[in-house]
C-alpha cells in the first residue's frame, strides 16, 4: 500500500495537465461547496465532536497532538500507522507507512503537519485534497475522504 500512497502525487500530475473531456462540466469551487456540505452532515450524522476546519476547508479532530516541534516542507520524512474510509465506512486502505509529505494527496500535506511525533489526528478531506474528479481504484470519484492516522515518526 506504500505505492498506493507515493503514487498519489504522479497521479496528480499526470491528471492535473489532461484537457478536460468536451462537455466536462467540473468545478472546483462548486464541488468544494458541495464537499463542504457532506462533510458538515457526516459530522452532525455521526455526533463529533471538537471538528475543526482549515481556513482550506479540511476538516479534523486532534485526538493527541503529540511532541515536538518539527517543521514540515516537502521534503520532510514521515512514518504513519493509517486507515482510509470512504463517508460509507468503507475501508479503502491501512497500514503503516513511510514518505516524504510532498509525495502524498494534499489533504495529507495540509493535515499531518497539525500534529508532531506520536500525535494522532482524524482528517476529513475534501474530494478536492484527495483525487478529485477521477476514480482511483475504489475510491469513487469526486470522493470526500475520511482519514485516521498516527504520526510515528518525523524526519526533516
């Protein structure tokens, strides 16, 4: 799964430079609306509590910031123990891993630097941090996604 997570951002980047298909009537700041909506009814829906959000419309519960006072770039080394839900429950990945922050969604470049070493943190991602318009394997498209992670270990 290390190659599911380090493969997101050539992902991106092959995505992000395609011509749109004719007819293609994608948003981004329409489909963050929208993101933005779901993730508020999957909060009130499943009673969580101490949700806050960035200023770039991620969502997230600190449940144990951690220790430290690591610094994080792109090119900064982390080691995570995860699971990826889709809104439904339904787990579309785990485990525990090794990268550098600047090879990962940006939902995870925007969240993980929230905490530090042996921190933990929920993270409710926007379709627009995650893979946006296009399906990726089980991940539907246009998916907001839902992530429990442990930080283990940081390296700069």
């Amino acid at each position: 799964m290390k190659r599911f997570l380090l493969l997101v951002v050539l992902f991106a980047a092959t995505f992000s430079s395609c011509k749109k298909d004719e007819g293609s009537d994608y948003d981004p700041e329409e489909q963050l609306k929208k993101d933005e909506q779901i993730i508020k009814d999957f909060v009130a829906a499943n009673n969580l509590q101490e949700v806050e959000r960035e200023e770039n419309g991620i969502y997230y519960i600190i449940t144990e910031p951690g220790t430290g006072t690591a610094t994080y770039t792109a090119n900064t080394k982390v080691k995570v123990k995860y699971t990826g839900r889709l809104l439904s429950g339904t787990v579309f990945d785990s485990g525990t891993t090794e990268f550098t922050l600047g090879r990962v969604i940006a939902g995870w470049q925007l969240g993980v630097p929230l905490i530090q070493k042996g921190g933990k943190i929920r993270l409710l991602v926007p379709s627009g941090y995650a893979y946006g318009p296009y399906q990726n394997g089980p991940i539907p498209a246009n998916s907001v996604l839902d992530f429990d992670i442990e930080l283990l270990d940081v390296t700069n």
